[in-house]
C-alpha cells in the first residue's frame, strides 16, 4: 500500500518554499543595488531592477 503525504507536511513544505523565495529575492535586490551604487543613483536603480 502505498502512503500518501500528509496535507500539514505540503503546508510546511510549500511556506518553506515561499520564504526561501522571499528571502533570496530581498537578497538579490540588495546585491543589486550595492553593485551599481558606485557608478551613481540611475546605475543603482538599475541593479535593483535587474536583481543581479
């Protein structure tokens, strides 16, 4: 018989995820930003826009 996943694990596992997500885009933003920051404002929101 085969077992099936439980409904909480698959919350876990998907708010896992999401946070994951989260936190790694906030990330990318910042890197962005701090890389082009030196060349002036208009490169900085660039590097934010692009999420380098």
């Amino acid at each position: 018989m085969a077992t099936h996943p439980r409904w909480s694990a698959l919350l876990y596992e998907f708010s896992g995820g999401l946070t994951a997500a989260v936190i790694a885009l906030s990330l990318a933003l910042a890197f962005g930003v701090v890389a082009f920051a030196p060349l002036g404002p208009a490169y900085a929101a660039h590097g934010a826009l692009t999420h380098v």
